[in-house]
C-alpha cells in the first residue's frame, strides 16, 4: 500500500483551515444518537444492495463516509495523499494489527455496532476457528452480516441489539468485544451498555473510536477537533468514565492510544483496551447446591 502524502503547508494550508473553521462553525451539522437509527438503517441497506447485487464483492461493504481522494488530518497536520484510498488502506492495516494483537487469543469475538460488516469479514478471514459476532440495531446490517457469511462461507452470526437498551440475554462471558466507530453514537448515554459489559465479563474489551479526552485544547487543529466532535454529539465522557472504574478497582485499563489519523474535522480511530477485573467469591457465598460441599472452581 502506497502512503506517500504531501503536508499541506503555507497559502495551501491557511485556505483549507479557513474552509474548515467555517464549516464548523456555520453549517449545520447531523447529531449523533437514537434520532438517527432510521438514518444508519438506509446506510447499511445501501451497502446491503450493491453486496447482493455484486455477487458478494467485500469491496461493496466500504461504508460511503469513507470516499476517495479526501484531503485528509494525518499526524497533526492536513495532507494530500498521493493515492485515493490512502484513508481506506491506513484502516486496514490499522485495523489487522489491532485484531491480531488484542483478539487473537479469544475463542469468540463479539462486535458491537457492527454497520456494513468489514470488520466481521476481516476478523472471520484472520479467525475461521472463532465465533463471530456482529451485533447492531440495524435489522440491514444483521442482514448484511448473515449474507456475508453464507456467501463467503465464514462463520459469522448477526444479532439485533441496541446499545442505548442492551439485550442482556446476549451472552458474551470470555469472549472478546470490540468496537470501532460505533460508540461515538451514544453521546453522554454510554452507561447503560457499559453496565450491560461489566455484568457479562468478556475477557477484553477494544474500543477504537473518538475520545474528546485525547485532544489537546490549546493545540488549535484539536481545538476544531473538540467543537466539531460536540456539535456532532459524538462520545462524551466515556474514557473518564473508564478511569474512574479502574480507580474503583472494578477494570483495568490494559492501554490507551491517540491515532493521529481521521477526517479534516477529527480523529476517529483512538483506541482504550480494557478488562473487567474479577472479584473472587467469599468462601462462604460459594457452596455446591447438589452435595452441600464447597466447589472450589475458579470464579
């Protein structure tokens, strides 16, 4: 994959950053949330279509907010890529290295907010021993992820669940979660589907989405990084959120990144790995029930 790109300096750079200044200041903008389910609902059936009607070519699962040729926010500066999918590949090998370090050893894999299904289709590739799970509130992206698998011949599974409602009757205990570009939907209402994680014990949890936390306000492309992230009501408050539990002893933060990569406005691609940390149960909560003896497994 090519990832030459020229840096956006001088007059160049002056125009762009104006564009983009008044873009987030005066245009409106779509607010994330439940408001826009019907409109993810049209994405992921578009994408549903043209997979259908290809015969099943992955390169039709590419959702359309990824277009080509797009000047693009790369290391703190504003580039020119000298390919078009400069942004795509770098998502690819972004995304192959954080499966293959954190999912490899997971017997399943549990993907929420799974949309047009990539991820699914690279994960089952990279794991065809494993489970795979791609769960949304999209019924055309549960569709899209069962058609995947009868036509590639992969084991993956599709499952309705809304983050905003968990289905607490999905049992993901041992296996991996992970999410990407999928939380930054729930805004400040990120606690319920937080809950529903630390009461099923999955063995780790990958999220690669944008954290306001990341950004440095006195930096001044971060600064618009941080207005355009909030008008848009993207994911507020959850890395905080994570921080406090571990301070509370209830997680462990395994690692958290700044990706210095995303669109002219912000950065969607920062990564937190975590863990529920398991309190052992007290000797005498954990009686056997059929011989009146202590069992003794671990918890």
């Amino acid at each position: 994959m090519d990832f030459r790109h020229r840096v956006l300096k001088g007059e160049e750079r002056d125009a762009l950053l104006t564009d983009v200044i008044r873009r987030i200041l005066e245009e409106e903008l779509p607010v994330s949330g439940e408001a826009r389910r019907e409109a993810w609902e049209k994405g992921w059936g578009e994408n549903l279509r043209r997979f259908v009607e290809s015969g099943g070519e992955p390169e039709q699962l590419v959702p359309g907010y990824i277009r080509p040729g797009q000047l693009l926010r790369f290391a703190g500066e504003y580039i020119a890529p000298c390919q078009p999918d400069f942004l795509w590949n770098f998502y690819t090998v972004y995304r192959r290295f954080v499966f293959e370090e954190y999912l490899a050893e997971a017997g399943q894999i549990f993907e929420f907010g799974c949309g047009p299904c990539t991820n699914l289709l690279m994960m089952a590739e990279l794991f065809p021993g494993k489970r795979i799970v791609g769960a949304d509130w999209s019924h055309a992206s549960v569709a899209l992820a069962e058609r995947v698998a009868v036509v590639h011949g992969l084991r993956i599974e599709g499952r309705l669940f809304d983050m905003f409602r968990p289905d607490y009757r999905l049992d993901i205990g041992g296996g991996a979660v992970i999410t990407l570009n999928a939380l930054e939907q729930l805004g400040e209402k990120h606690e319920a589907f937080l809950s529903y994680l630390l009461s099923k014990g999955p063995a780790v949890v990958v999220n690669s989405e944008p954290f306001a936390e990341l950004y440095d306000e006195g930096n001044l492309l971060d600064s618009l990084a941080l207005r355009y992230h909030r008008k848009r009501g993207y994911l507020e408050g959850y890395l905080t959120r994570l921080r406090e539990l571990e301070a509370e002893g209830k997680i462990e933060i395994l690692g958290t990144k700044r990706v210095s990569a995303g669109s002219l406005f912000h950065e969607g691609y920062s990564l937190v790995v975590w863990r529920p940390i398991r309190k052992p149960v007290p000797p005498e909560k954990n009686l056997s029930c059929r011989s009146g003896t202590r069992d003794r497994r671990d918890r």
